[in-house]
C-alpha cells in the first residue's frame, strides 16, 4: 500500500539559518502520527510546510498520490487546531464550523446538518449560537477541532493544540480527540514538545532533534529503545551512567569501582574506553530482586516522598541514578545517607551512542 | 487628599471652561437675531437656504465615497503590512503622516498642476472628475486617521492565525478580508470613517480651490456675508462633528469579544 503522506528531502532556511534538514518520512491513511520535540527543532516548522503556510526550501509533499508542494492553503482540503484556537471572534460557533462549509459552496440545510452532527461529535449540542468569547478555552478548542474536521479534510494538523489549556482538560481533551481521530479514521499529525501527550495517543511518534528525525517508531520503541542520546534524555526519566570498558572481550565495564559484566558491548569497544549507559528509573529495585543479575551499592543522597511513589536519588560514586520505589505503610523510606543495593536486569541497560 | 482633589477641579474647571465659553458665547449669540429677545431665527434661515441643503448633501456625499475609497485602501494595506511586510511599517506610518505635515493648499496646489486640463490625467477638466480628484484629496487629508484606526484595530486581533485558519479552511485572500478581518475591526474602520465624515464636512481649502459646492465654502461665504447665521453655522458644524465622534464611542461597546471564558 502506497503510503497515505510522503514527505521527502525537506528542508527550510529562513536565511542562513536552515531549520529542518532533509527530513524524510512516511505515513499510512488512518495513522495518527506525534512530531515531538523541544522549541525550536523544526516541527512546527514541517507542519506548516505540509499545511502551506511555509514554502520549503528544497523537497516534497505528497497527499494521496498528489504533490502539494507548491499548492496554496486553501486549495490543499487538509484540516488544522491551533495553539491559540484561532475561532473567528465575530462568527457564532455555528458559523466557526460552517465556515468552511460554506466556502465550499455546500447549500444552508446540509451545512446545518454537518454542524449539528459536528457538535454532537464533540459533545456540545446546542452550543451553536454561542460566540467564542462566552465559552472556556477547552470548549473553543473542541469547536476548533470540529471547524477543522467538518469539510471532511483529507488530514488532520495540530498544532499543539492542548498547550494553552489546564492539566486537568488537556488529558480529557486528548483522550476525546484520539476517540474522535480513530471514529473517523482520519490521517492525523500531531505536533507537541510533551512526551507524556506523544506518546499516550500515538500511533507513531516522530523524535526531533535540531531540524533532523531522531528516531520515528511506536511509543513503546521509542521509550524502551531510543536511538540516540537525545531520544534517551528527551522521552521519559533517564538514568545516564558514565562507565569505562574493563575488558571488553569479557564485556565487563566499571561504575564507580563496581565491576559489571554486560549481555553485550557495541562493536569497536575498547578497554580502558569510557562508555555511557542508560537505564529507566522503574527498571532498578530497592535490594536484592528475583530475575536481577546486577547489584550495586551507593548512598541515598536525596529523597521525594510523592504519596504513592518514593523518589530516591542514589550516589554510586560520581554517578547519580533515580528510581522510584512504591510507598509501603508498614515501613519507614530510606533516609538520606544510608546505605543502599540496588538491582537490575542487565539487559535493562542500554549502551548509548553519541 | 481634599487639597489634590481641589486643585484636580481647579484644572478641570478652567479646562472646561476655555472650551465651553467660546461655545455658550456662540450658542447665545446665534439666538439674538431678533431683537429683544432669543429666538431660533437664525437657525430657520440656515435651515431653509436651498445652499445649505445642497452644500451640505455635496459634502455628505463626497464624504462617504472618501470613506468607501480610504476603507478599500487602508484596510488591504495594513492587513498585508501586518501579515507579510512587517518591516514597511515604519515606512508606512510616515508616509500616512505625510497630510499632517503638508498644508493642505500645497496638496491643492500639486493636484492643480498635476491633474489641469491640459495635463495627461484632466481631472479639473470636469465636474465630475474635479469631484473624483476632491474625494481622492479627502482620502489623502483623512489618511492619518483611517490608517491609526484600522491599524489598532487589527491589533486587537491575531491577524496571522486568523488569516491561517481561514486558509485552510478554504479561503482566498479576498473573502478573507471581508469575511474574518473586516467584521471584527469593524468599529475601528467606522471609528476612522467618522473621524474622515467629520474633517470632510467642515473641508474648506481644497474645496474651495477646487472650486466644488461644498460646506466649507459655503460657512466661509455666510460668514463674510451675514451676521447671525455663522454662528448658528458653527454650532451646527459642531453638532455634527460631536455627534460623529459620539458614535465612536458607542460603536466601541459592540467591538467583537475576543477573549475565553475563564471558568
């Protein structure tokens, strides 16, 4: 099957500066697809290409088998929310969903038809002859979205579109946006710098790191098995462990005086060569735990009661590593200073590559 | 706390009073036209002179076509200076100074030259192109105002993000404009176009060296030549030229909302 967006050899500068670097990606129909990233990796940047806001420097944009590169917005039939909601301040929210119903030229009672279906879909029937200023910012985005998605667009942009809202309404709204997506089935390209968003609603996420794609997988292959350096430190908490190869035809390395021996070591170690080593905080135990083949003892030097959850910081040496422990009523959590061994798998660890 | 508020209507009462008496001396004046006693006399006589009526409906006419034309340049131009050439504003916002600078008789003056009946474009050469070439001067005269006024209002708004949202949706440039960012700077354009009515109205050197039967060249002749009705004239002007500023102010109250609920 052809994939449903094609976007190849992208680039653009604004002068000298070049912002997205030859990106290359692909998506089916139906997918709902995260650009995630921090400010300024070019996302928002591809996403406004693809919408037409942004001509690209160089490369392609490819809807259904047809290049839209050079076509202008309105002749493009994609959908796109914004950050800001960007409802018209002088159209009721009727109107905001028919607008561009009504530029297609489609007749008064179908479009009443299509927007009350819209605002039954996002779950504000009878809210048509509101105007956006009498509304909260979870409800205008709602109507953002169904103004976006009632011309039946070919795919749908957002651009951030739960950054301006509350923590509370930004995971309902999220959750009814990928309801609505997977109801309608409609191509989707998120764009976000929030990992727990990315990947809480994602088919696929795209990892951004300075204008290039990091890593472009499911959610759950770029948590357990980021690329690089930067996906490790971007999605998720991560440990980071400086370590030096002691013999690496024994793939054994040292932390902190403590000899480990690892599954593996990449191709090229060397002994005596230092070597970064990654591990997610759920992944150590407090003590000695079944199925664990690597212990290491430190000191406590902090730690953050969260209810639930107990935060410890534990100094192996020079290196600092987190993990989270389940509060126990019956016993009192680590102090600081103590002495502590803790555990983990070894194939839990992951070699980083710069 | 009493002493601030003293000197505070101390200010305000000689404030009001350098505007007011002039105007309170005018009113009274223009009501002594027989003698004796007050009487609306010579507002009757202003009223019935076929003149007035007919400078007046000339000046109210060019005014609104000045207002159409200043509305069809000014608002395009700031929508594009605000959403694509940004750094044009400073070049603009002089350029749109330039009446204020420049007397209006240089400006008359100019168009003489440039648009005489001998010339390549003979605007002076008719009635009506003498009448296009005085709404394109009031366009010009008004452009200082329009121009503010347009351009705060489009500051109230998110030009860009509207202008995008209204792309993708499927909109041209054209229905843009007249479907999203004209209805919502609304009162700001009508501000504008009331503040041109007002200069319009009163207009005399242009008009007058254009030689047009407009109101201003009409209030000049009436007070060279008659003693009451001048000064039932200026408080006719100035009735108008409040009223229009009046409805500045009320048309501000139905500006469109543009901020979320925060509940």
């Amino acid at each position: 099957m052809a994939p449903f967006l094609r976007v190849e050899n992208l680039v653009k500068s604004f002068g000298t500066t070049t912002v997205v670097k030859g990106v290359n990606f692909a998506f089916n129909k139906g997918e709902f697809v995260s650009l995630l990233g921090p400010s300024g990796c070019g996302k928002t940047t591809i996403l406004r290409m693809i919408a037409g806001f942004e001509n690209p420097t160089s490369g392609s944009i490819t809807v259904d088998g047809q290049d839209i590169t050079n076509l202008k917005p309105n002749q493009r039939q994609l959908g796109m929310v914004f950050q800001a909601y960007a409802l018209f301040p002088n159209l009721n929210v009727g109107d905001n969903i028919a607008f561009g119903l009504k530029i297609a030229g489609m007749p008064a009672d179908q479009r009443r038809a299509r927007v009350e279906e819209m605002l039954k879909l996002i779950g504000l029937p009878g809210f048509e002859k509101r105007y956006p200023y009498e509304m909260s910012g979870g409800q205008q985005q709602r109507v953002a979205l169904a103004r976006a998605i009632a011309p039946r667009p070919r795919m749908l942009l957002l651009d951030e579109p739960l950054s301006a809202l509350d923590a509370k309404i930004r995971v309902s709204l999220r959750e009814e946006i990928r309801a609505i997506q997977l109801d309608l089935g409609i191509t989707t390209i998120f764009v976000t710098h929030d990992q727990e968003e990315a990947l809480s609603i994602s088919d696929r996420v795209v990892v951004m790191n300075a204008g290039n794609i990091d890593q472009l997988g499911a959610p759950h292959e770029i948590y357990n098995k980021p690329a690089t350096r930067f996906v490790a430190t971007f999605v998720g908490h991560l440990n980071t462990i400086e370590a030096t190869v002691v013999s690496a035809s024994k793939h054994q390395v040292n932390i902190d005086g403590q000899i480990v021996t690892l599954p593996s070591l990449p191709d090229g170690a060397v002994t005596n060569a230092p070597i970064s080593l990654t591990l997610r905080p759920e992944v150590l135990s407090v003590g000695e735990r079944a199925g664990s083949d690597i212990t290491l003892t430190g000191t406590v030097s902090d730690v953050t009661f969260l209810g639930s959850v107990i935060r410890l910081r534990v100094a192996l040496g020079k290196n600092i590593i987190s993990l989270d422990t389940f509060n126990d009523q019956r016993t009192a959590p680590p102090a600081r200073g103590d002495a502590i061994t803790v555990s983990l798998a070894s194939k839990d660890l992951l070699i980083l590559e710069n | 706390m009493k002493q601030s508020r003293f000197w505070a209507w101390l200010v305000f009462g000689v404030g009001a009073a350098y505007f007011l008496v002039p105007l309170i001396a005018t009113f009274e004046f223009s009501l002594r036209m027989r003698r004796g006693y007050y009487s609306f006399d010579s507002y009757a006589s202003v009223f019935s002179d076929p003149k007035f009526q007919q400078t007046f409906t000339y000046s109210a006419v060019i005014g609104l076509l000045s207002i159409i034309v200043g509305i069809l340049i000014v608002v395009p131009a700031v929508y594009f200076v605000r959403l694509r050439m940004a750094w044009l504003r400073p070049y603009v916002e002089f350029l749109t100074l330039l009446p204020l600078i420049i007397p209006a008789i240089i400006l008359v003056y100019g168009y003489i030259r440039l648009y005489n009946s001998s010339s390549i474009i003979p605007f002076t050469g008719s009635a009506v192109g003498t009448d296009i070439l005085l709404t394109f001067a009031y366009v010009t005269l008004a452009l200082p105002y329009m121009y503010r006024a347009v351009d705060t209002g489009m500051r109230t708004i998110d030009v860009q993000t509207l202008t995008e949202a209204a792309q993708i949706a499927g909109a041209n440039t054209p229905q843009i404009i007249a479907r999203i960012i004209l209805p919502n700077i609304l009162v700001a354009v009508l501000s504008g176009a009331f503040l041109t009515f007002a200069i319009v109205i009163g207009e005399f050197t242009i008009a007058s060296l254009l030689n047009r039967p407009a109101f201003g060249p009409y209030l000049q002749n009436i007070g060279a030549n008659r003693a009451y009705e001048p000064a039932a004239l200026a408080i006719i002007s100035f009735i108008i030229t409040w009223g229009a500023m009046s409805m500045i102010n009320l048309l501000s109250r139905f500006a469109p909302r543009t901020s979320a609920r925060t509940d």
